[in-house]
C-alpha cells in the first residue's frame, strides 16, 4: 500500500475538477492581469469550477496563461453540472467515443467533450480547432464565448442584447456573432477599458475566471453583473486513484484522478482517518495508483478507503445487469460495448464469495445478475462481482400443481394459492390454466417457460409464463447477444453460429451484423424458429429502415452530399449524422479522407424528408498481405479478434491452424473455436492474406475454469477436463501450485482428489505448466 517512493506532482496539471481541494490558497494570486481578477478567482475555485497545479509543494492558479480548447469544454460542463443545469444524461461517451479519437480529443476530456457534442454546445466541426496532431490548441475568446452562449441558448437565456456596448462586434465571425452577443446581454462578458472585445485573442486563465463566476452566479438564479458570492460546501463520496503523494511541511499533498479524469488536490497529514483491509489505519498513506474511495467537503478531505493496493493501472467502476458473458467478456444491459478480460488473471466473486466465470455464467441461466465490474486503464475487466437476484427465478417448469411448480431441479410453494398472480404469454390467467397448457406441451415434447417472484419467505408469489409458439416468438428484438436473444419478455438461446441462420430484410447475413444493426436500429423486428432442444435455428430479422436505404459502390463523397452508383444524396454535417466505416464507429471526414485511396460498398439510410441519416461503408478487400499477433479475444466462423481489432474469416474450413496446447496440437479452425470456448488463452500470430485470415500460430498460455480429475506426481502430469473433451499436460518442477489460495504441490492434490473435487486455472510456458491454481468445489 505504502510506497516510499514519492513521484513529483504534475506540475503540469490544469484539469477542471466538479469540486477542488486548496482552492483559495494560491500562492501566485497576486500575479494576476489586473487586480479585481483575485476575487473571481478564489470564487471559481470556491464553487469547483477551476481549479490550478501544484509546483514544489505550492498550489499556483497561473491566472496570465492561456486555457485551451478541451479545458474550456470541461469547464462549461462542470458549470452546468454543478448549477444542476445538465438535464438529461447518458452514456455519450461511447456515442461519440470514435469521433474524438479521430480527433485526437486527450480522455480526460472525453465527459465534458461527448456532452457538449450531444447538446451541440460544441460540433463536430468545432472539434478541429482543439488539436494540432496530439497538442491541445488554446481557445480564443470568440469560441469561448461561442460554446457558453449555445449553452445558455439551449437552456432558454438571451440576455439584453439591445444594449451591448461592445465596438468591435464587426470583427466577430458570423457563426459566433448571436452567442457572443447572448453572453455579452447577460453581462457574462465586458469589453476592455475601450469596450473592445477582441474576440480573436487567446482567452487567459484569470478572464476564464470571470466568465465563470458569472455564468455559475447567473445560472445559480443571480445575475452575470453580480459580485462573486462564498459557495455552500457538502460531504461528497468519490472514487479515484492516487497520481501522487509529495510531503509539505508537516502534512503532504495528495492528488487523486477519478474515472471522468476529474482531478483533487488535498492538503492533508497522517491524521486524516484512512481504511485499508477493513482496518483503520494510522500515521499511513496510500501510494501512488491504489485505487480509493475518498470523501471530502470542500476543501478537507474527510477519509480515504484502499481498494485497490496497484502497483500500477489506472482503474475505474462499471456497474449493471449482466446481459450476456462468455469465457473472454460481458456486456451488460442498456449497454452496447462489451467488457473483455483474460480468463486467468480475472477475478471472480459471486454473492459475496470467491467463484469463477463459469459459476456466474450459470447464475445467469437461472437469476438476474447484477455485477460491478472494475477495469484497468487499457477497458479491460481485471475484477467481476456479481450478485444474484434471488427474488426471481427463470427456467423451464419440470412440474405444476396447485400446490407447488418445480423449476431448474428445485420446487418451490406457493404464499398463497388463491391470491396467486398468473401469467401467461402476457395475458392474466389462473392456476389450472397453466396447468393445462403444461400438460399440453409437454405431450409434445415442447416447453414452457415461467419466471417466479417470491415474497420475504421464499415462497412464490407469481407466475410470468410463456410458450414457445408462433406468436411468442416475433417481435420487436428487446436485447440480443451471441447466445440469447429476447423479443418481448422471452429470453431465447440461440444454437451454435454453425447451426444458425441469420437473415436481414431477407439478406443472409452473421449475427454479429445483426448484433451490430441492434446498436443503431431500437426498431429491429424478428421472427424465431427454434429446433426440438428449444434453440433457435434461425433469425428472419426486419430493419426499421428497409424501405428507405440505397446500396451500391460508393462514386464520391464530400461534406454534404454522397454519390452511391448513379444517385447523389445530401445531408448536413452539423446534423446527427452517424457513420460506420468495417463495422466501427467513424466521422465523416474519415470516410472522405479513407475514399480518396480506397474503395466503399456502402449503405445509406434515409430520414423522411430524403436526407441522408446513416452511412455504412465496408471497404473492398486488398490483395495486400499482412501478419499481426496478440491475445485471441473471441473466434468465430466470420471473424477472430485480437485485442480489441476484428479479422474476417472467410472460410473457416481455408485456415490453417497450429497452436501449441501442452502435450496436444489445435490443428484446425473449429478446435481453435472450442479452445476459445473452454477458456484457454492464445497468444498467436496471424497471416492475412486478401483481407481474410489464412493461418494462425501460436501456443496456449492459460487454461480457465477447468475441472481437475486426476494428477501423476511421480510423472509431474495433471489431467484436467473442459467441455470438448480431457486433457493431460506436463507440469514444470518449479511450477507454482496453490490450494485454496495455499502453497501446494502435485502430491498434495492427488491427496485432496481422493476427497473433494477440484477445479481452477492453469498457467503454460514452453508448452508445458508453469503454475496451478486449484480449488475445492
């Protein structure tokens, strides 16, 4: 936890956080352009709006420097945010995730940057005036001016705007001229001593303070004109991780950095009450990139809780309902990404107690799960708690009466059968109804399906039922995923991709294409066949959008028309326009750029004025040659990812296959899928020829979530069994084995496996063991 170590501050840092520490102690506060500029701001840093940089143990606010582009969108973000002016939220970051990165926008700002892109305080063409290459540009007073005036445009404010004083309006872009002028009405902004606005000069820190503590005074249900007021402090939980620690004095100064790249800085001493492994912990401090919770009023940190004792990462929290999760990644519900991690290094707890990915993964069979996920600094999950809701239980009925139902092997009583709610397909029906249907189904081999709720005593208070008919199973799609899929309030598991057909407006395309269209279509409407196992076979999938699309080769393409074979299209690039470009998110300029040199089958979608709405564009495949390696995240039948990059297969049957696994080969494309499948790690080397994987070498690294049967200590072998079949591998004389977290060896788990089962995770180099981690069932 402690590391004695103490790396610098970052000098350097101007981040805006939602609210400081040390605010009002800058020792360079009288280095100021003017002298009424130390009010503002000491308010500013009061209110949390801006706060400055630590240099050789001082706080310093560097009122005369400049403040650039993503600075200034941060800070109209947390003045909104702080005003409580923010209105409605959500996950914009991955909207608009791809654009910034083609812009080079730096992560830290991507909060503050996505919302302004879905508010239009910032458009995308404003985003080329942030960056030169990887350099932050700084902002002249015109745009600033031009971003807080769409700010307050959107929230209803026009301020006096008959009355503005200022001379050189006339020097003022067009585009910026109604905001600067809203501002300037609301008396957010003044002019120089010759009531000159000047708006092409870079804005300064210190007339940044201004603008703040009148915009926050004016939103707050003050005016712009108004003096800086003290600002109410309250108790805030957060989380974060330590940049650094550096001694000042007798305290030190510790800086945290939270998920949203929001930066702290506390004065603080070995006093300050700090948790670490449950216990209260004194005369300690935590080191540098421990992930902690921090609470704080003001300017006083309040108390510090480890979570995380890092040698380094850079880590965050996601949290929700599990919606799909495999042996590599998760995704969680009203969330498009998924979450990838290594199967041998994740951590794994559910309700509580350790477990594994297979355990959860049968939780969710037969629970709603919720989980909190924590990631590492490159979006990969290193920790996965996941919690069961056991006020419901789902599965197929294996027996009904009227005084009990039995689900997944277990039966369970009803509260009260009278007062018994009953469900099913939707409509309201009673007990003897559903028994009925049962009995009528299961003559026929076929299933019915039910959801139970309980009541605080266990005992079954509901009834949500359905059937696998016609009518059950087309539909709007609700959620889908490479296993399940759910139209209305069924929740279907789709067949092996080998077995399933997938087809789109009457097009047979791959699951992930309809998984992909899913993303951007809440419209998508299908209609399931299922085989005798109750698992669908095939997807007749229908777009919102079939009627109004155009496809063909892709002729020309500029800012605001689009030339697709012989028919030219228009749309406006300050409209909402998305675009995908292989399946990924992408800008327009991209797709101009990328035509210019190559050549696009593409798809466009037409609003109902004729404008276009959406592009997909799919490059034609070169004849280029390529190899790549890393870590297989996935595999199948169309597309092996490494990392977080796709490649296409075009046939898996084409592939050559050679991958090292211990004592045993993987020699085909289909093996390779269930390796994946089983758990087992990869890292390989990948040939790509006319844009399709032909070959894949490499060697198995590490084997999750294995059943262990039988050990050989005097042969140093151990046996493990997966879902595709046994395994026996060559276990190194120096491999590190534990049990049940303990230092263990090969003999002292053959003794165990007399007694117990065993399971766990195996690590390999050079083809054989190199350590066991085992645990009894």
């Amino acid at each position: 936890m402690k590391k004695r170590f103490i790396a610098p501050l970052l000098a350097a840092v101007m981040v805006m956080s939602s609210v400081p520490a040390m605010a009002a102690n800058f020792s360079d506060i009288n280095n100021v352009p003017w002298d009424g500029a130390k009010a503002y701001i000491n308010d500013v840093a009061d209110k949390g709006i801006m706060v400055g940089s630590v240099e050789n143990g001082k706080q310093v606010f560097k009122a005369r420097d400049n403040l650039t582009y993503a600075e200034s969108a941060q800070i109209c973000y947390t003045i909104l945010k702080s005003t409580n002016k923010l209105g409605s939220t959500g996950d914009y970051v991955k909207k608009w995730e791809a654009v910034m990165a083609g812009y080079n926008i730096p992560t830290w700002a991507y909060t503050s940057v996505s919302y302004c892109l879905e508010k239009s305080i910032v458009t995308i063409s404003d985003l080329a005036l942030f960056m030169k290459g990887t350099k932050s540009n700084y902002a002249t007073r015109e745009n600033v001016a031009k971003f807080m005036g769409r700010a307050f445009s959107n929230l209803g404010y026009t301020g006096d705007t008959a009355n503005i004083s200022l001379k050189d309006l006339s020097s003022v872009s067009a585009e910026a001229l109604p905001y600067v002028k809203t501002i300037a009405g609301l008396g957010i902004i003044v002019g120089d001593e010759n009531k000159n606005f000047n708006p092409k000069n870079l804005i300064t820190r210190a007339e940044m303070a201004v603008v703040c503590s009148k915009s926050y005074d004016t939103l707050s249900g003050g005016g712009g004109n108004n003096d800086p007021k003290p600002s109410e402090n309250k108790e805030v939980t957060a989380y974060g991780t330590v940049v650094s620690n550096e001694p000042y004095n007798d305290s030190y100064i510790i800086t945290l950095r939270t998920s949203k790249g929001d930066v702290f800085s506390f004065l603080t001493n070995s006093s300050t009450p700090m948790t670490y492994n449950n216990k209260t912990v004194k005369n300690d401090y935590p080191g540098k990139e421990d992930v902690v919770e921090f609470v704080y009023e003001g300017t006083t940190l309040k108390s510090l809780t480890v979570i995380t004792d890092a040698d380094g990462g850079y880590t965050y929290f996601i949290n929700g309902t599990i919606n799909s999760i495999t042996a590599t990644k998760v995704k969680l519900e009203n969330n498009n990404n998924y979450y990838t991690f290594s199967p041998s290094s994740v951590t794994a707890t559910l309700d509580g107690s350790g477990s594994t990915i297979s355990k959860i993964t049968t939780a969710c069979e037969n629970y709603s799960v919720t989980a909190k996920l924590l990631m590492d600094k490159d979006n990969y999950v290193i920790e996965i708690h996941a919690t069961r809701d056991t006020s419901q239980v789902y599965g197929p009925i294996e027996m009904v009466s009227k005084a009990k139902i039995k689900i997944n092997g277990t039966s369970y009583n009803y509260a009260n059968v009278d007062d018994l709610i009953v469900k099913i397909d939707g409509s309201t029906r009673n007990i003897e109804k559903l028994i009925s249907t049962f009995d009528d189904y299961d003559e026929n081999n076929k299933k019915v399906y039910a959801t139970l709720n309980f009541d605080k005593d266990g005992d079954v208070t509901k009834i949500t039922a359905v059937t696998k008919d016609e009518k059950a199973n087309s539909g709007k799609i609700v959620s889908i995923s490479e296993t399940k899929i759910r139209i209305g309030s069924t929740t279907s598991y789709l067949a092996d991709e080998r077995d399933l057909t997938v087809k789109i407006d009457g097009v047979t395309k791959t699951l992930d294409k309809l998984i992909s269209i899913c993303k951007d279509d809440d419209e998508v409407t299908a209609k399931l066949t299922f085989d005798d196992d109750d698992y669908v076979i095939k997807i007749d999938a229908t777009t919102s959008d079939s009627d109004d699309t155009y496809e063909g080769v892709l002729k020309s393409i500029t800012k605001s028309t689009i030339k697709v074979g012989s028919k030219t299209f228009s749309y406006s690039e300050d409209e909402e326009l998305i675009v995908k470009i292989d399946g990924e998110s992408a800008t327009l300029t991209k797709l101009i750029n990328r035509a210019d040199d190559e050549e696009f089958n593409v798809k466009v979608t037409l609003d109902d004025y004729g404008d276009v709405m959406k592009i997909i564009a799919e490059a034609e495949k070169s004849d280029d040659n390529t190899d790549v390696s890393g870590e297989i995240r996935s595999a199948t039948n169309s597309t092996l990812k490494l990392g977080s990059k796709s490649y296409d297969v075009k046939d898996p049957d084409d592939v050559y296959v050679s991958i090292n696994d211990g004592n045993n080969r993987i020699s085909s494309y289909k093996e390779l899928r269930e390796a994946v499948s089983d758990g087992k790690v990869m890292n390989v080397d990948v040939a790509i020829k006319k844009g399709y994987v032909s070959e894949v070498t490499g060697d198995v690294t590490a084997i999750e979530d294995v059943d262990i049967t039988d050990v050989y200590p005097d042969s140093d072998k151990i046996r493990i069994s997966v879902s595709s079949g046994k395994y026996t591998y060559e276990v190194k004389s120096s491999a590190d084995i534990t049990l049940d977290g303990k230092d263990s060896n090969l003999t002292k788990l053959k003794n165990r496996l007399d007694t117990d089962d065993l399971y766990g995770s195996l690590t390999l180099r050079s083809e054989k063991v190199s350590s066991v981690e085992a645990y009894t069932k």
